[in-house]
C-alpha cells in the first residue's frame, strides 16, 4: 500500500509540472540555419559570405568567423544557429546574407530570423538558392 502511494503521488506530481501553463520547457536542441547554394560546376565553393543584421549592419556571422576545417562545411552554408539567439527577438530581425565567388557578389538574400524562448527559427528567406 506504501509503495502504491509513491507511485501514484510520483504520477500526480510528474502530470502537474508537464502542464504547466505558465512555463515552457526547452530542449537543449542546438539549431541552425542554413542555405544551400546550387551552381552548376560540381566543384562550387563560396569564396566568402557575410551574414548582417539590417537593423544596424552588425556583422554576425562570416565564413572567415567560423571555426570549421577549411572544405568541410562548405555546403550547406550555415547563417545563424543557436550561438547568435539573443542576436534577435520573439518579433524578429532581418538579416542579409551575401556571398562571394571570384570577388563578385552572387547572393545577396534577405532573411527574417526570430526566436522564441528556446530555439531559434526562420521566419522568411530562401533556404535553397539556384544560380
């Protein structure tokens, strides 16, 4: 009888936290955002890209920013992840993102990203961009 007591106040108190209205519980997902650029030479790589906010052409991200082995990641291009969250908000931000290819400019994209209380998310903007 004891033991069926726990279990059943274990049961009623696990249901309560899980519908609480009041709070929202985050995963501890990390996400990221990227783009996909198609060209037809096999052998593309984007020489350089940028990723601005519009509101005030702060630099966020940038390929030379990245910490990743040279050829490793070169598709998709990642433009926000969940490093850069308090770098929006729950209404959103635009961001720009351009990329280089033998010193000219191919992509120049707008992109609206917002978060919520726990993950990043695209609102608008292309995810797949053919050349």
């Amino acid at each position: 009888m004891k033991n069926s007591f726990w279990l059943l106040f274990t049961v009623a108190l696990f249901s309560f936290q899980c519908h609480k209205d009041d709070e929202e519980y985050c995963t501890m997902e990390f996400r990221m955002i990227t783009v996909e650029i198609n060209h037809p030479d096999s052998n593309f790589v984007v020489d350089d890209f940028y990723v601005v906010r519009a509101l005030d052409n702060d630099t966020i991200i940038s390929k030379s920013g990245l910490n990743y082995q040279e050829g490793l990641y070169d598709q998709p291009i990642i433009i926000f992840t969940s490093n850069e969250f308090d770098f929006t908000n729950p209404e959103g931000y635009d961001f720009l993102f351009t990329a280089y290819y033998d010193g000219e400019v191919i992509v120049n994209e707008r992109y609206r990203i917002n978060r919520d209380r726990c993950h990043v998310r695209l609102m608008d903007g292309k995810s797949t961009i053919n050349l």
